[in-house]
C-alpha cells in the first residue's frame, strides 16, 4: 500500500480542477494582454476568476492579484508593505515559514527595520498581552503572524489579531497558505491588510497564487515588467493556474464543512490509535480541535536508535509524511519551528497531514507501521 500523508507540503489535484483547465488549455490560447478577440478571450477567464475568489471571500475583486504562489505574495506584502508605507518596525514569531522570517530578517539585516519576536508558548499559540506590548511600545508596526503554523497545525486567533492592530494603527499581514480552502475567511469583517494563498495547498496547481490587499492600502509593485494585474505585477499571467486556483477554491468552500467533519475524524482517531499502540508517543504544537488546523498532525516520537532514518523507513514502507516545512527538506540543522518551541531533540518528530482523498484504512496501515519500525528500534 502507497499512503499519502504529506498534503500540507502540496496536495493531489481535484479531478473537477484539472477539467476546467484543459476546457480553456484546449481552446483559448491567446496573450490576455492583447487587444484582439483571442487576448480578449483569455482575460475574460482571468477576470472570472478573480470574482470567483473575491465573492468568496467578501470582498472586492480590484484586491486581488494574482501572483505564482504564497512565497511571492509573502514576499510582496511584507516588502512593498513596509517600504511603501515607511513602516520601521515588525513584529513576528520566530516559527513563522521562512517566507515571511527570511524576508523579514533581511529586511532587518538592511536597516529598514527593527524587528521583534512575540512570544510564543510551547503549543505556539501567541502570547496576546506580549502583543499588546510591542504594539503599544511602537508608533506603528507591520504585524506579519500566520492563520495555522504549516508544522504543527497550531492556529492563531487572527481575529484577535487584527483588533489589536486596528486598535494600535499598525498594518497586519497573515500568511493563510495553510488554511485557505480549510476555514471561511470573511474579508469583509477581518481586520487584515494583506492576506495570501497558495492554489497547491488546496487540490489545485503549484505555480500561482494571490495576494489581498485591503483597498485601503496602495503599495508599488515588486515586479515590473508590463501592466498586467493593473500594473502591480508584471509578467503574463499564468491563465490556466490562475482558472485552477478559483475552481480549486470553489470546489472546497461547497465542501469545506463536510471535509472538515471528515478529515478532523481521520485525524483524531490516528492519534488515539497511535496513543494505544506506540508507548511514549506524543504530539507537538496544539491538538485542541478549536486551536488546531485539523489537516496537520506533528508526532513526537520516542527515543530511539538511528532517529534520522525514521523518515527514509516510513517512504520504504510506502508512507510519504515530512519531518517539518518541505521547504526545509534535505537540510540538517533541524526545525526551525520545534527548536522555537523547545521541543525534545532527543525526540524524532513526524508532521503527518490529510486530505479528503485519505481513508480510515489508510491510517490503520500507517500506525500499524509505525508500530513496527518504533518497536523494532526501540528493541535495539
């Protein structure tokens, strides 16, 4: 048996998605950049799109851009948002994907900004009242915290978030990568400068995204080369990625709260089965079903000989789950997101996350692995 368990890395593609792709692939080939009938074609999709995601997210269509996926959009944000607007100050946690940390850091690295690390908790949840602190220390901040950390599934109550960035002038950016598609995000209620998305991570196409941004910020763009997206992001567009990502999103809010019923029950119940079956077994970051994304589930591991090849057994075994971020994949200085919440070294640690695709067999198989590869090391 092959198991899939890596879905917050990147997810299977929704066979409705792949549909209303090759439907335009085949037919409508034009430059949405060109004045004839075939670009006029083209543009059409794109801007039905845009109006697809924006009607479901309440808001403007004219506040979304799409970009080549959530790495870009965090990139544009936190840049043009702190430059353009003459921001000095960030605020951030240290478990935040390397997105927004690196760009954040060498902004800092640049002298643009001072930059300042909540504090966080051994779940991750953010401390509010050290929040509240460094907003009202600092004339204005640009808050850059993310809706569910992308390893340990913890979620921040980015409502409360926003209120208080409202309340003390500075500019909020959330890193929704994670939970687009997963939770109902009401722009027209959050209180949210800019907000992203990543189509992969929701049965979509790798290569695009979106950046919101709330009308009443203007930033310049951070890609120049032409006029597209109404002159904040030059380059032609990616059209049949951008078709998918408003069809992947359409698709999982008309599922979202069956799916969330579903794959929060998988989840669940792989960790009572890993409880009764695995001595010593815990789990990191939140598992609380209302603090926690309930796709991802980052395990805990007990000691045991030759740790580091515990990821290599389970890809034998036929089970494909990360040891963190993907993006830290191949490197070996280890998390940076459970070195910030002090996690156990010693401990081997596994991020296993679902999908609606995932089935109850396909769990049983993976503990039952699971059991015998801890037993087997933990015997030597």
């Amino acid at each position: 048996m092959r198991v899939y368990l890596d879905n917050a890395a990147t997810t299977p593609f929704d066979k409705e998605v792949l549909k209303a792709m090759y439907e335009v692939m085949e037919t409508d080939y034009g430059n949405p950049s060109s004045i004839h009938s075939h670009g006029r074609e083209v543009r059409t999709h794109i801007e039905k799109a845009r109006k697809t995601v924006a009607g479901l997210l309440h808001a403007s269509p004219s506040e979304f851009f799409f970009t080549s996926g959530g790495t870009e959009a965090d990139n544009m944000a936190i840049r043009c948002g702190i430059i353009d607007l003459g921001i000095k100050h960030a605020i951030t946690s240290i478990i935040e994907h390397h997105a927004v940390l690196h760009t954040l850091q060498a902004l800092e690295k640049s002298g643009d900004i001072r930059l300042s690390y909540v504090n966080i908790d051994s779940k991750g949840l953010v401390d509010f009242k050290h929040l509240e602190e460094l907003l009202h220390s600092n004339e204005r901040s640009f808050v850059s915290l993310m809706h569910a950390n992308n390893e340990l599934g913890t979620l921040t109550d980015i409502e409360a978030v926003g209120h208080l960035c409202e309340q003390y002038n500075a500019i909020y950016h959330c890193d929704t990568v994670q939970t687009m598609g997963h939770y109902s995000h009401d722009l027209s209620k959050l209180k949210v400068h800019f907000l992203v998305c990543a189509a992969h991570k929701l049965h979509g196409p790798k290569g695009v995204g979106f950046l919101y941004i709330n009308h009443a910020i203007k930033i310049k763009p951070m890609i120049f080369g032409g006029s597209q997206e109404r002159n904040m992001r030059g380059g032609t567009e990616n059209v049949y990625g951008i078709i998918g990502l408003a069809k992947s999103l359409e698709i999982a809010y008309q599922e979202m709260e069956e799916h969330h019923e579903y794959i929060q029950g998988l989840k669940s119940y792989m960790m009572e089965e890993l409880v009764k079956n695995v001595p010593g077994i815990e789990f990191n970051g939140e598992t609380v079903p209302e603090k926690s994304l309930y796709t991802v589930l980052n395990v805990s591991f007990p000691e045991m000989e030759m740790a580091e090849m515990l990821l290599f057994s389970l890809d034998i075994a036929g089970i494909s789950a990360s040891g963190g971020s993907a993006c830290s994949s191949g490197t070996n200085i280890g998390s940076h997101v459970l070195n910030g919440i002090h996690a156990n070294p010693d401990r081997p640690a596994v991020r296993f996350s679902f999908s609606k695709l995932n089935t109850r067999e396909e769990i049983d198989y993976v503990v039952e692995k699971v059991k015998e590869l801890c037993s087997v090391s933990l015997k030597a």
